[in-house]
C-alpha cells in the first residue's frame, strides 16, 4: 500500500494510485503560523491591516464590514496614506507552536503545509469592498497595480519568515477568484493584474524548496486554469461542480490537477443526511476518475459546519476506493 504522500504522486502524476486521495489527507496544515488571521465567532473586530470583521452568532463565516466609513481605503488614488504593513513577527516565541507542528510531521508520510490566506485578490476587496475595488481595477489601474505590488512584498516577506521558521514542502494558499458561476474579473484582467503578482509569489516558494503549491478557490474558474498552470499552481483546491471536471481532467490533466467536485453547499447543511453524502462522493469519484483528481469537499479548510459531515465524506471515499481500484 502507498503512502498517502506517494498515492498523492501517482494520483497527480499520472502513474498508478492504488486508492483516491482523500480530501486533505497527504497535507499536514500549519495553522498555527502567526499570519494574523483571527477566528471570532459573534464578535466584531479589527484585524492588524484595520479591516474590520464581523461573525454573527449563527452565521457559517465572517466578512469583511465596509459600511459606515469602515472601508480602510476609502479612495483608491490615497491609498498609500492608509495602508501600512503589519508587524511580521520573527521572534522564535511566536512560531514556536508552528515549528513544534512542523517538526511533529513525518514528512515522508505527509506535506508540511504552510498557510497563508487571504491572497491578493481577496485582500483588495478586503480592504475597500468588492464593488469599490472591481471599479478600481477599471477606472485607477495605475493605482490598484501599485496596491497590488504592495500586497504582493507583503507576502513576499512573510514568506521568506516561514520558509526560514518552518521549512514547508508545500504551500496551502486561499483567494477566491469566483463565484460559482463566474469569474470575478475577465481573464484578460486576471493576466494583467493578478497573474504577474502569483507568479513572483509562487515562484518564490518554489526556488524555496516547496515542491507542491495547492491553491484554493471555492468557485467558478475553468476560464482562469491556463493561468494557475502558468503561476505554478499543482492542484486546484476548491473545484466546484459548476466548473466541467471531467472536461478539464482530459485538457489539462498533465498540467494540473483538480481537488474538489463535492459541493461543500450540498453536503455540508442543518438537514445533511449520510445519504446525501454517499450520492455526492459517489457521483464526484464515478465522473471525474483515478488521475489528476483527488475527492474533496470545496471549503477549504479539513472540517464541516455541521458536525458528522467530514467524516462521512472520508468514509464514502473510502468505500469508493474499494469499488472503483
């Protein structure tokens, strides 16, 4: 039997995976890195670039508030009055619990993940709000680029801080770049803006010893894929159902590989019900193969909303593994 790091290989190598990855199983996430990122469930605050969050009690996630005069970037054109980088932390205090996990991980078994979220996109929108920050792109590209590079030797430092603390083989990184039925910007914008800042980014984890870049987006972004190939993207975390899998398994497949194809929405609800979870896993094993796709729920991270529902989904794939391999 294959270990899970060596199945992971055969799967997006287009070798000889004797079972399904299964969901995040090959990734061993380090979310205890000091990214700043904060989980404050019912509560309102302001996070270390001045964005303020919200989570209301009974609600699946928080959002960045931007009414009221709350947006950090108020004008797009004075943004370089606003915005300052935050403090990255360095002292060995404050990632002694990330390089515990780190140095916890067999790495022959699994990756060591770094985490780092939101990504450039998302941060944009975070910081001013979405209309807002799609209109800039329009009407103040020379203002957004220079918002973008600024965002980009941000991470860009922060990355240098984790490869020197952690030594991650790999790179779990959110933005979402769609929703589930498009993309938020064209492609041609997406190659203008975005593309250029990933690819320095993704280059640098990969001059850096990362061998695996995953990249999250719970959405729509067939359209965007040659440009994931192009910034070093390896898999696709996030792969919705409104995207056509199987179609991009057959065009980009040894290129890239798609990691989702069980719509968190659908499985992950009040109402879940082990049934529904078998149909979902079975019709996203049966329809999208063996290579260069790996079964997983879309949300990104290795839990559920609703309790129960993780774990079933890794028993049905299980149970497809048994039947298809």
């Amino acid at each position: 039997m294959l270990t899970k790091k060596q199945n992971l290989l055969e799967t997006i190598n287009g070798g000889n995976p004797d079972r399904f990855v299964n969901q995040y199983e090959f990734l061993n996430i380090i979310m205890e890195t000091p990214t700043g990122i904060e989980f404050r469930y019912g509560e309102t605050w302001v996070d270390h670039w001045g964005i303020t969050w919200q989570w209301p009690e009974g609600q699946l996630g928080m959002f960045p508030v931007h009414h009221d005069g709350k947006a950090v970037i108020q004008d797009i054109t004075k943004w370089k009055d606003v915005l300052k980088k935050p403090e990255i932390l360095t002292s060995d205090e404050a990632w002694a619990a990330a390089v515990a996990h780190a140095n916890a991980v067999d790495r022959n078994e699994e990756y060591v993940a770094g985490f780092f979220a939101p990504g450039i996109f998302e941060m944009t929108h975070h910081l001013m709000g979405m209309e807002n920050a799609l209109m800039a792109l329009y009407e103040e590209p020379e203002a957004m680029q220079e918002l973008i590079d600024f965002l980009v030797s941000y991470e860009l430092d922060f990355a240098q801080v984790m490869v020197d603390k952690i030594h991650p083989d790999c790179i779990f990184h959110h933005d979402d770049w769609g929703s589930q039925i498009s993309s938020f910007v064209s492609p041609d914008m997406f190659e203008e803006f975005f593309l250029p800042a990933y690819k320095k980014i993704y280059g640098f984890y990969k001059a850096n010893g990362i061998e695996l870049v995953v990249h999250h987006s719970d959405s729509y972004a067939a359209n965007l894929v040659p440009f994931m190939i192009e910034m070093g993207i390896d898999i696709w975390q996030g792969v919705m159902n409104t995207n056509n899998i199987p179609e991009l398994i057959k065009t980009y497949g040894e290129k890239i590989s798609f990691m989702g194809g069980i719509h968190s929405g659908l499985v992950d609800f009040p109402a879940w019900t082990p049934e529904i979870v078998a149909e979902n896993v079975e019709k996203a094993c049966r329809e999208n193969g063996k290579l260069y796709f790996i079964p997983c729920q879309t949300s990104g991270l290795p839990m559920d909303n609703f309790e129960g529902v993780y774990e079933t989904i890794n028993k049905e794939i299980d149970r497809m593994s048994k039947e298809l391999f």
